[in-house]
C-alpha cells in the first residue's frame, strides 16, 4: 500500500467528523477552528500549512483525536510529496498515537489499525521475489527468531509502511528510524516492509519462553 493511497483514505476518516465540530469563536484560535483550517488547508492541497496548523492544535491539547489523527494525515502527504523519511516517519507516530487516544469504540480505530497493520493485499504472492528494489544487503534477516516476550528494535531506513500478517504473533510498533517488534506467542508470521526504495518482507518465527 503506498503512502498517497493512505492519506487519502484517512482524508475519508477525517471527514466523517467535520459535523461533530463546534461553532468557531472569532478570538483566540480553539482546538476546533485549527482543526477546519488543518482541514481546509489539507483539501487545498497545502499540506506544509495543515501540518503547521495541526500541529497548533495537537499543542494546545496532545490528548485531542481529532487533531493527532489529522496531523498524521497531514505529515503522510507531506512525505509522499517530498519523499522525506522524517515526514513519514512522523506520520507513522501519529497514526500509533491517535490509536491510544481514541475510544474503542471510535468507528476509525479499525480502519486506522489495519492501514498500519496491513491486509492480504499487501503482500506479494507466493513464489513472488521477496526483494522488488531495495539496497543490499537487506536491513532485516529474511528469517527471524525471537522468544515470547522478546523485543527487538530494528533500523529501516526511509521506512514507509510496516505490515504484520498475523498480528497475535508479534507486535510492531514504529519508531525514529525504524520498528519494535515484540513477540507476543508462539507461531510463525510474515512482515512486509516498504521503504522509499522498494519492500522486502520477513518471516518470524516466535518460540515460547524457555
């Protein structure tokens, strides 16, 4: 799945709240008006300035939904613009933070969840070449193990989308520059990394706790 298909769906996300937004009041900026002006800025194709407006709002109130999951969209534009791996990054984070931020029930979360987690889709098919174009040698073993309980942070340069096909295995968790990825039981499970430079995926095989 690539970046510009993500924004755009989370443009969707975004916009099934614009009503629940309450009246601007003329004076100082509220959390409310920065998020339509994020929003219009967004539709406008200003993604710098959504971002810089969104990032207001998220300021003035970190635990705010609405603007976390807004600016995430925002920095995903931006680096699919610039194909600049902090914006990306930054995006990812945001994405992760809006999932702790909003309810269980927020009709987002699972469509949030399984963009960052990944769908059948994103994996190539069976017998495909596991490099499309990357660098060599490969950032992360094409077969990984780890024991439940184990964490391991990898660096991906110029991390685009991480994608998990069984998400009860392991955990991945973005971070600066690369994964986390936490063994939660015993099995064995696919991950597909797409960088700016192509994807790569990597089988991990979970052992229980000796």
């Amino acid at each position: 799945m690539k970046t510009p298909r993500l924004a755009t769906t989370l443009l969707c996300l975004l916009a099934s709240s614009a009503s629940a937004i309450p009246p601007q009041d003329a004076g100082t900026p509220t959390e409310a008006s920065l998020l339509e002006e994020g929003r219009r800025a967004r539709e406008d194709g200003d993604h710098a300035r959504a971002a810089k407006v969104l990032g207001r709002c998220v300021s003035l109130n970190p635990k705010n939904a609405d603007c976390t999951l807004a600016l995430a969209a925002a920095y995903a534009s931006l680096g699919s613009e610039t194909n600049q791996e902090a914006d990306s990054t930054k995006a990812l984070e945001l994405y992760q933070r809006f999932l702790k931020l909003a309810p269980p029930d927020d009709p987002r979360v699972p469509r949030v969840r399984a963009l960052l987690l990944g769908a059948d889709e994103d994996f190539p098919p069976p017998g495909a070449p596991n490099v499309v174009t990357s660098t060599t040698p490969l950032p992360i073993e094409e077969r990984l193990g780890l024991v439940v309980g184990e964490r391991r942070v990898v660096k991906v340069a110029n991390l685009v989308r991480v994608a998990v096909r069984n998400d009860t295995i392991v955990d991945i968790t973005a971070t600066g520059g690369g994964v986390e990825i936490a063994a939660m039981k015993p099995g064995t499970t696919t991950v597909l990394f797409r960088t700016a430079t192509g994807q790569f995926t990597s089988t991990i095989t979970v052992a229980p706790k000796r």
